[in-house]
C-alpha cells in the first residue's frame, strides 16, 4: 500500500530507444499519423501498449496530453 492509500497492482520497465523515441506506430517515421493516434489515445477510441505509452509521453511526465501531440507537432515542423 502506498502512502497516499492506493495501491500498486503492477509495474512496467520499458526500455525504449532514443532514435524511435515518439514514433508511437514504431513505423520507423515521426509524422502526424503519431499525433492522430496519440489523439485518439486520449480520448479513449485507441488503446496503447506499454511500449507505446512510453513513446507518447513526450514531455516523460507520466501522463498523455495534448502537449504531448503539440510538441511532437512542433518536432515535426522544426519549431
């Protein structure tokens, strides 16, 4: 039992290569189709494995949001 009273069920060690790093497809490119399927991730109509949330955790906060579509948007385009 944790301190905040939840428990942990399970944990997860992914490692995952910088070089694919967003590439949530694992199509070996970083484009849009990324975006759209971390998109469709948060709003519940795909479901990732580990692997996959991992690459979708931009900002490595431990959460998927649209600032994580955003920046990656922004990798794409150079910004």
């Amino acid at each position: 039992m944790e301190a905040d009273g939840s428990e942990t069920l399970y944990k997860i060690n992914v490692v995952v290569s910088d070089s694919i790093l967003r590439d949530v497809n694992c199509d070996g490119a970083l484009n849009v189709t990324n975006c759209t399927e971390i998109q469709r991730y948060i709003i519940g109509a795909q479901e990732f494995t580990a692997e996959q949330t991992v690459l979708a955790d931009f900002d490595k906060n431990g959460s998927i949001t649209v600032a994580d579509v955003t920046e990656i948007q922004k990798s794409i385009v150079g910004a």
